[in-house]
C-alpha cells in the first residue's frame, strides 16, 4: 500500500557530491557476476557501511550457481531484491524465499553458516547486497534472520517521487527495519524526469547512493546510471536534495558511524587481527551452531 504525502520535508542546504564511483566488475559465491560499488578503501569514509554488491544480469550463466553455504561473523547484511527469485538457508534453521521487491535482513553475529541460491533458470535477477558493520559490543550477539516481501515494505508518494522505506524512516514513513548504534537509512526511489526529492539527514551520518537507473543531480553535478555517489559532510547541510535529469531509480543509504577499527578476512569483520583469527578457528571447528 502506497500513502499519499502531501508535502516534502524541506531541505534548506544539500549536501553535495564529493566522489564519483563507477564500481568494480568481479565475482563471488560460486562466480555470480556483480559490481562492487564499496570495499575496503571506502570501509572507514563510510562507516558503518562495509560493502554494496549491485547485480543485474538476463544471463543465468552470471547468477546461477549462486552463493552455496559459507560462513560470517560481526556484521548485518540488507538483501533486496529488484527482480527474481533467491533462496535463503542457514544453519541456525531459518529459511526464506526472496522475491521481486522484497528483502531479507540477516545479523550474522557471533556466526552464521548460510546460502543464498537462484530459483529461476533464466530471466532477470537484479538486486543488492549491503554490508552493516556491528558494534564491538554486539558483534558477538546471536545470529538472527528476518524476510519482508514486497508488501510488507512501507512505501509513500510525493511530488512525482515513489519512495520504499527499507530501513530507518522518510517524512513520517517508518521503514521495515530499524536498528540502533548504526541508525541505517536505505530507501529505495523512482523519480520522475524534472522531479527532485528531498531527504534530511543528521549531519554527523555518512551517506551515498546508487544510480540504477537514469541519471541525478545533486548540487549542480551529476551522478549517471551505474555511478555511486559519495554524498559531502557538512555541519551546514540538513540534508539532501536529488533531481532526476530523466526518469531514475536510485538507492539511497545513509547512517552513524561507529568510530571503530575495521579488520576484514573474507567473510569476517571484526575490531583486532586476534579477533580475526579467533573468527577463523572458530568456523574451522565447527563452532558457528
């Protein structure tokens, strides 16, 4: 169900755009195709943020092996699903079907062992995957796993704009997930070309977002389609002001960042090298149940 906002928030200064990223062509899992938009070099100037994976393919020889079981620890993952089927299984016993339009929202804590396999053969699987740090004192938490299909996801209209709130809250709207510490913003935006939408944002919140389509404006320079933008901080800004140059779909993502350290291995991301190696043992041992 959509809900009709008669007005927007007001932004009075925007942020603007401080870097444009085109992404990096890999693979992953047992060799889907994807982009990768956020990796290490970016962890710290977007924290809590530590990776987006953008995948979009007609071809099931890009996706169709999928991710076969493999492990996680200290961190959230946001799924969401822009067309296809995808199933979810873990080994903490949750089992979920992803599809069009829908979301799944996995902590995987103190550890996780999961897969996330294509239910389709051909056709277009396209959609996201977006990595939310942990902090030191919750990355030790139980691994937890929700889905929200597509009818679950709030969603509100205004002035041209179809906006899905996934995670935090836009202009009233209460997004499908909540999470404290790391206060994620994801919202999901299909601008008319000549519409502009307005989003406030905490000054002290890192933030960016993803062209998928079309082409925006921010401040008088412009992100194109598959570009990532990486928005400014500035404790004179209240916000930010997007205008589709050409009808647009985009992923906003904003959040507060934790100020903490980063060691990555591969699947792990915990706060000290000896965490790290301890994450290892642990899998190794059969001690992610």
């Amino acid at each position: 169900m959509t809900t009709q906002i008669e007005q927007s928030q007001t932004v009075l200064q925007s942020r603007h755009i401080e870097r444009l990223v085109e992404g990096r062509a890999t693979s992953d899992g047992a060799g889907v195709r994807l982009t990768r938009l956020l990796g290490q070099d970016l962890q710290r100037r977007l924290d809590p943020f530590l990776m987006l994976d953008a995948f979009a393919s007609e071809s099931a020889d890009d996706y169709i092996a999928g991710f076969p079981d493999h492990p996680h620890r200290g961190f959230e993952t946001l799924t969401y699903l822009v067309a296809g089927r995808m199933r979810h299984r873990d080994n903490a016993g949750h089992e979920g079907l992803l599809e069009t339009g829908g979301m799944q929202w996995m902590t995987a804590g103190r550890g996780i062992v999961h897969s996330e396999m294509p239910e389709q053969k051909d056709g277009l699987l396209a959609g996201f995957q977006l990595w939310i740090n942990l902090p030191a004192a919750a990355k030790m938490i139980p691994a937890g796993y929700r889905d929200v299909q597509s009818p679950e996801i709030p969603q509100f209209a205004v002035a041209g704009v179809q906006v899905r709130v996934l995670a935090g809250g836009s202009h009233g709207v209460i997004g499908a997930i909540q999470r404290p510490t790391t206060e994620p913003l994801v919202l999901d935006l299909a601008l008319s070309a000549g519409t502009r939408f307005e989003q406030p944002l905490p000054a002290g919140h890192n933030a960016f977002f993803y062209v998928y389509a079309g082409e925006i404006e921010v401040a008088g320079r412009n992100a194109g389609m598959r570009r990532m933008a990486v928005l400014s901080n500035s404790d004179k800004a209240d916000g930010v002001v997007l205008r589709a140059r050409q009808d647009s779909r985009v992923l906003l993502v904003a959040g507060a960042p934790l100020g903490e350290p980063i060691v990555q291995h591969g699947p792990f991301v915990m706060n000290s090298r000896e965490q790290i190696e301890q994450a290892v043992s642990d899998y190794q041992n059969g001690r992610f149940a």
